[in-house]
C-alpha cells in the first residue's frame, strides 16, 4: 500500500523538524530582567546579608570603643564604719568613698583596635563571598528553569505532531489504508506524548518558583546572550591572579591577619589593667573634731600564668587555624577553577557533538518517514526513528543551555558578575 496517499501523515515530519528551531530561537520567557540585576534582587533578601552587615557593624563599633581613653568605665566604691554595730558606743564614725579608672596597658589599646579593625574587614571579604554564592545559586537556578521550558516547548510540539498524526491514521483506518497496528503505535506515542508534556510543566512549576523565592520577583534572567567574548573581559585566563582574588580566599587571608592581632593584643594585655583613682576619708569620734583626708589610690594587679597562658594558647590556636583555613580555601578554590575550566572546555565539545547528532538523527527519521509512506519500513520504525530525534533534540537543548551557563560560571569565578 502507498502511504503517499495519506497527506495528513506528511505533517509529522515538518512539526517535528520545526522543533529544532526551538534551539536556536530565544526562550518565551524573555522579558529582558538582566543577570546582574537578577543578582542584585537575590543580594538585596539573601539572609546571609543581613547577619553579615550587622557582624561587620559590630565589628566597626568595637573599633571605635577602642579608641576610647580607658579600658573600661570607672569603679566607685564606698565604705561607712561605725561602732555602734558592736555594741561599744564610743562614737567612732568613718566615711570612706573613692573613683578609680582601669588603665590601658602599653600597646593594648591600638591593639585591641586593630583586631577590631582586622574583623570589619575579614567580614566584608565574607560579605563579597556570599555575594559571590548568590550569584552561583541564581545561575543554577535560571538554567534549570530555562531547560525545563525548553523540553516543555518541545514536549508540546511533539505532542501536536501527535496528535495530527493519529487523525491522519484514523482517516486513513477508516478508508482501509492503515492497519490496527499502527493505530495502536501512534496511540502509544501519543499517550507517552501526554506524559512528556505533564512531567515538563511539573518540573517547569518547580523550577520557577525556587527562582521566584530566590529572586524574591517574578523574571528570569537572560543567560543565552553570554559567549566566547564574555570570558575575554575577564581575568580567568590568569588562574593564579583569580585564585588570590577570589573572596574566600580574601576572606580567609583577612581571617588570619586578624588572628595575628589577637595574638599581638594577648601580648599586649599580659597582666590585668591596672587602677588609678581618688579616695575620700570623712571620719570622727565623740568629743572630738571631724577629720577629712583625700589621697590617691593605686591597684595594680601583678601578671599570672594562669591567667596569661590560656589567653596565649587561644590567640594561637584562633591563628594556626585561620592559617589552616586559608590553606583549605587556596585548595578548594583550584579546584573549583580547575572545574570550571573543565566544564567549559567540556560544554563546548558537547554542544557540537549534540548539534551534529540533532541534526543528523532529524534527517534519518525523515528518511524513515519517507520510507514508511512508500511501504517500505513500518510506522513503528519511523516513530522509534522520530522519538530518537526528539531525544536528540532535548540533548541539544540542554547542550547549548550549558554551554552559556559554564561562560557564565567562568566569568563569576573570574570575579564578574556579567
């Protein structure tokens, strides 16, 4: 039987083919909300943000306490002695008050201050890389939406296709031209057709609205405007330059910059501050003349080592572990670069291996259509052949998206936010 005699069946062919398209035509959802400014709405409601702004506040606060002129605020004391609480009833009477304030130890001020300082400053670092984290969770975020959108695209083309395609087998069923089997294969694709489209708008759903809760707006960025010449702007040609400029790094060289002032601040505070004031003596018996006497007081706590020592080995372990830290940071930040770079190099090799074999599967399942419409393969071999391209093309989809998204990833590992 000559299935040229079916023209809704030729249909097929030109729907599907009409799919690839989608590959090269921007995605529906293009409402021009740039990445940057899709970073900046993700920075604005991150809740690590506030937690840092408020520690790095306080950080900046504890620096300007230091400069002020004593440690500490001052001490009052009062003593009143009398004896008639012993019952002797001489009329012995004392008043004794004094004000002392605690002293700073040599050094230890401008030290206490530049650990404060050293903190502000490591915690900005941490600031920029959070930033940085935000930038990465948006990125993943708008690829998973945009490949759920494309499989959904695709999803529904080949569903219309399908559904045109079992009209055509219905008319031609009716006319003698197609048997109960094909009628029964296109129903299959047709129903395996309905369950690709379901499970593309649940993953769609799902996707955008973790983009939505992470963007705390509606939108999704544009990352498919992003190539080759995105990455020539940057510095991640240069991997040791991008390592020492990665904000964890910094985050964690400032990190042990502060641990080396709290070293040189137990230093500095090796005894207890010391005491300087005033005192007043009011004091007088029975039959006798009031006595008054102002002089000055002195506390000077003596240095300890069981004081000193604890305070000595905190200092140094908060530094050998900065230093550890650092180190692990160096180390996961090469890796990471190393990954990336890897992922690029990767995603472009598969975008043309995925290209080459969208296009080349599309053309056999048209042969084989071809082939089906003359009798010489059977409807069941054509749909395996269509349903290969229609994989295919997902593979291509996802390739390119990929693609555009390691450009992406380079350029933020670079210290760009694109």
């Amino acid at each position: 039987m000559d299935r040229g005699s079916v023209p809704p069946t030729r249909t097929l062919g030109a729907a599907l083919l009409a799919v690839t398209c989608l590959t090269a035509a921007p995605p529906a959802h293009a409402a021009g909300l740039a990445f940057h400014d899709a970073v900046s709405a993700a920075w604005a409601i991150d809740p690590m943000r506030a937690e840092l702004a408020t520690n790095r506040q306080s950080a900046d606060d504890r620096a300007d306490a230091a400069r002020s002129w004593f440690p500490g605020g001052p001490v009052v004391s009062a003593q009143y002695y009398d004896d008639h609480f012993i019952g002797s009833n001489l009329g012995y009477t004392t008043y004794q008050g004094s004000i002392s304030v605690p002293l700073w130890l040599p050094g230890q001020g401008t030290a206490t201050r530049r650990v404060a300082q050293a903190d502000a400053a490591a915690i900005q670092e941490r600031m920029n890389a959070e930033h940085m984290a935000v930038a990465v969770r948006v990125l993943d975020a708008t690829g998973a939406l945009v490949i759920a959108q494309r499989r959904q695209a695709v999803a529904l083309s080949l569903l219309q296709a399908m559904r045109r395609l079992d009209a055509a087998t219905a008319h031609a069923a009716r006319v003698g031209e197609s048997s109960l089997s094909d009628r029964q294969a296109v129903a299959a694709e047709l129903a395996a057709a309905r369950n690709e489209v379901a499970l593309a708008g649940e993953q769609t759903a799902t996707a955008a609205a973790a983009l939505q809760v992470l963007l705390g707006r509606d939108g999704v960025p544009d990352i498919l405007s992003s190539d080759a010449r995105l990455l020539a702007r940057t510095r991640f040609g240069t991997p040791q330059l991008v390592e020492d400029n990665d904000p964890r790094v910094r985050a964690a060289r400032r990190a042990v910059m502060a641990a080396q002032e709290s070293v040189r601040l137990a230093r500095a505070s090796f005894m207890p501050n010391p005491e300087i004031g005033v005192g007043v003596i009011h004091q007088g018996q029975y039959g006798s003349p009031w006595d008054d006497q102002v002089g000055v007081n002195v506390i000077m706590p003596l240095p300890s080592a069981a004081r000193n020592v604890p305070q000595m080995a905190a200092a140094r372990d908060r530094l050998a572990a900065a230093g550890s830290q650092e180190l692990q940071a160096r180390r996961a930040v090469r890796v990471e670069l190393a990954q990336v770079r890897a992922r690029l190099d990767a995603s472009a090799a598969t975008l043309d291996g995925a290209r080459a074999a969208a296009g080349a599967l599309n053309r056999r399942a048209d042969e084989m259509e071809r082939s089906w419409q003359v009798g010489e393969t059977s409807l069941v071999e054509a749909l395996r052949a269509r349903q290969a391209a229609y994989s295919a093309i997902l593979t291509l989809n996802r390739a390119e998206i990929e693609w555009h998204a390691a450009i992406m990833r380079a350029a933020i590992a670079a210290g760009t936010t694109p």
